[in-house]
C-alpha cells in the first residue's frame, strides 16, 4: 500500500511537470505571437518561440520540482490556507468536537482539526496527509444552523476512509495544483488592495494609481496562470483520481447505522453545495458534493455522483434497515 501511494504521487509529480511545460509552451507562443518580438528580432516567429521556451523551460521545471517536494512537507497547510478557512473554536462548539473527537476514537485516528469557511452554501471538505494529520472544514451555514447531526453525517463520510491514503493524495493534488492562484492572489492583495494612509502622506495617494496601472502587464501575465488553476488543476484531477464516493457513504452508514438521517443530510446538500472556497483548483475531489454543479463548462470531471444517484444506491445497499420516508427536519 505505501509503494502504491508512493508511485501515486510520483506519477502525479511527473503529470504536474508535464502539465507546466505543456501550459509554458502555449502562452510563451500566445505572448511571442501578440507582442510581435519576432519583427524587431528580425527573425523567424517560430525560432523566437523555440528560444523562449526553452529558456523559461528549465527553470519552471526546476521550480516545479521544488515545488513539488515543498507540497510533500506542507500539504496540509497549503490547503487550510488556499481556502482562507478560520479556526473553529473548542469552547464555543463543544458538543461538535465531543461527537467528533467520539467518532475518531471509533476509527482510531487522531482527532482533526476543525474550520470553517464563511459561505451559505451547504458543503465540507476534508484535508490530510500521510501522518494522518486532518482537517475538516464546514461552511459556516452548517456550524451556525447547530444541527449536530448534518455535521457528523459529514464527518463520518470524511474520516470513515481516512486511513486508506487516498484523502492524503487528494490533499496533495489540490496543494500541488494551487500554485499559481497563490502567487495571483498575494499580488493582487499586495498592490491593488486599496489601503489607509497617514494624514501627512494622503496627498500622495493620487500617485498610486499611475504605478498600480504600470503594473497592469505584470497582472495580465499572473492572470494567465491564474487560468491553470481552473485548467490544469481538473486535468490533473481527472488522470489521478478515482471516483470513491459511493463506498464512502456505504463505509459512513456502517458507522453509524442510521441511513435515514444521513438521506437527510443529503438532501439538504441537493439545495446548495455551492461554496466559493471549495470551487478553486481541485478543490472539490475532496468534498462532501461537488461545489461547482453550476460552472458547467468548466465540469471537466465528475467526482462525485449525482445526490439521487447516491440516495438511490442507499436505499438498494440499507433496504432492510428502513422503509425510508423523507422527513422535515
């Protein structure tokens, strides 16, 4: 199992390379053929392009493989951080890390983490590594709403598979494919954010605005590999991951033994799996339901079955432990 997970991530490595190198060969043709360096070069286009590319090749592969032993390290935090999710606190959710903390002892893994994002979208996500180190991450619609039972429902789901590696994989596709985005969004907060001055310096505010414009190209280019976290990142997805939701809910309702309760909670996600913070990248391999029902054209791969299909199937699997009746809750 440890080869396995070991030449899982190899493999994901050397997609993750290729991935660069296929992306860094398209916009260095784009840049080469719209800024027409070619005509003050005096020189063929497609020997201008050759040059470019190989000139930033090496080093983004260099970098790409530092990278990448970077996310091996760091994984988990990378993840935390891409979804900008706050600490939930012990003291004011106690009876949530009571059942949760229950619930790892059951399983036999440490207790995980728990944040939550600021979203009314009804959706978790569940990050780990190796170490079997994890975090779950609700929406803060789910934590307010104080029904412990959706949360737990989630949860089950979530740390029932924790110790097979394959959420640790997820965790490190989704840092690994992240990269980009990162680098866009700390720019983009770094200069365009607008900020208060001193009273003495408010006059000079006026003189931002010609820098911040100068600065436009720079962003344009960050822009485009912004693009690779909504590109790329499914892509990688869809050669690395394999579909294990379904197992995942059977493995939860062994636990827990009360089927018509988790129906329940599904049904509640039906209405609005949307949140934000779970659409970037490749976040959404590693979630309750796919956040991103809506961004049809960017739909490149179906991790996650349809709610009725994922209903239909417990009913057929748990048939002899109800006759299920949707309940109001």
């Amino acid at each position: 199992m440890l080869n396995l997970f070991r030449f899982k991530i190899f493999y994901a490595i050397v997609l993750f390379l290729c991935c660069l190198a296929i992306f860094l060969y398209g916009v260095s043709w784009v840049t080469v053929l719209f800024t027409n360096i070619h005509r003050y070069a005096w020189t063929n286009i497609q020997l201008i392009h050759y040059k470019t590319f190989i000139i930033l090749l090496i080093p983004i592969l260099i970098w790409g493989c530092w990278w990448s032993l970077y996310v091996l390290k760091n994984q988990n935090e990378i993840a935390i951080h891409k979804t900008k999710a706050s600490l939930l606190e012990a003291s004011s959710h106690d009876e949530i890390y009571k059942k949760i903390s229950l619930l790892s002892s059951m399983l036999n893994i440490p207790m995980p983490k728990l944040y939550q994002v600021s979203d009314m979208g009804v959706n978790s996500l569940l990050i780990s590594n190796s170490k079997n180190e994890s975090a779950l991450i609700f929406s803060s619609y789910i934590i307010n709403s104080n029904n412990v039972n959706h949360i737990i429902n989630m949860a089950t789901f979530h740390l029932a598979s924790i110790q097979t590696r394959a959420n640790a994989f997820n965790t490190f596709v989704i840092a690994l494919t992240s990269c980009f985005s990162h680098w866009f969004e700390i720019i983009m907060l770094r200069f365009f954010k607008t900020r208060e001055l001193p009273f003495h310096l408010e006059r000079f505010h006026p003189l931002l605005y010609p820098i911040r414009f100068v600065l436009l190209p720079l962003i344009s280019i960050l822009s485009i590999f912004a693009l690779y976290d909504r590109l790329i990142a499914p892509i990688i997805t869809f050669l690395c991951i394999k579909d294990l939701t379904l197992k995942k809910d059977k493995k939860a309702i062994l636990l827990l033994k009360t089927p018509q309760k988790y129906i329940n909670t599904l049904y509640l996600v039906q209405d609005n799996p949307r949140v934000s913070a779970f659409e970037n990248g490749a976040m959404f391999i590693s979630c309750f339901q796919d956040p991103r029902d809506h961004l049809v054209f960017l739909k490149l791969i179906d991790t996650h079955p349809s709610i009725e299909k994922r209903i239909q199937k417990i009913k057929k699997e748990f048939k002899a432990y109800f006759i299920y009746e949707k309940e109001e809750e």
